[in-house]
C-alpha cells in the first residue's frame, strides 16, 4: 500500500515508474495506490494544472481501476477499501483510491478553507 498526496500522485515521475513497473513479470502488480486528495498540493485550478480532470488519471496508463470516494463519508471509505483490497487479491493487479477531501483549517494563513470542486457522495468507479 502507498499513500500520496494528489498533487504528488499526477507530479512526481516515481508515480509512473511504480505504476509502470506494476505490469512487470517479478512485480505482479499488487500495490494499492491511496490517494488523499485535499487539494493542497495545487495552487491553482484542476483545469489549469493538468490536462485531465482527476489527478489520478495517471493511473489511466496501465488501466487501474481508480475509485473515487467521498472522504467526509467513513462507511464508504471502509466500503472502497475492502472493494480496492479484494479486487488486488482476485486479479493481482494495482488499484487506486481516490479519497476527495478538503481543506478543514486552510492550507496556510493566506488560504480559506474551501470544499473542493469534485463533491463525491458516493463511491464511484472510474
């Protein structure tokens, strides 16, 4: 399992790398991808910050499944996560949830605290 921050999870090339390395033989593809999405990470819109709408859309590239969840909704949190974990099990492949948050207390002092443009009530699969 790795945890990562949306903005880390569509920047950072190691992100690619350990997806890509999911579709080797030795590797098997078995990591559950977790991403907190609370837009910190980003200082401008979804739009104006990549070319797709979800920062997890880098997962599109070896056709992951990529749930996306509503963090302010614990049962279906639970609910994603058994999913996320029993589809790892049964197809041996990597799997990707996407838990859309927000900012509670601002990013800093000059940020408001603000609800994310992506409202999620209820789990979906992308």
């Amino acid at each position: 399992m790795l945890i990562h921050g949306d903005a880390a999870f569509s920047g950072q090339g190691v992100v690619g790398e350990t997806l890509n390395l999911s579709s080797c033989p030795v590797s098997r593809g078995r990591t559950i991808h977790i991403v907190i999405n609370n837009q910190v990470g980003f200082t401008t819109a979804p739009e104006s910050a990549r070319t797709s709408f979800y920062s997890t859309d880098v997962a599109k590239m070896i056709q992951a499944p990529i749930f996306h969840v509503n963090g302010d909704d614990p049962e279906a949190c639970a609910r994603v996560a058994r999913l996320a974990f029993e589809y790892r099990e049964a197809f041996q492949r990597d799997v990707v949830v996407d838990i859309v948050c927000y900012r509670r207390h601002g990013h800093n002092e000059g940020t408001i605290p603000a609800t994310p443009s992506l409202r999620c009530t209820r789990s979906s699969i992308n």
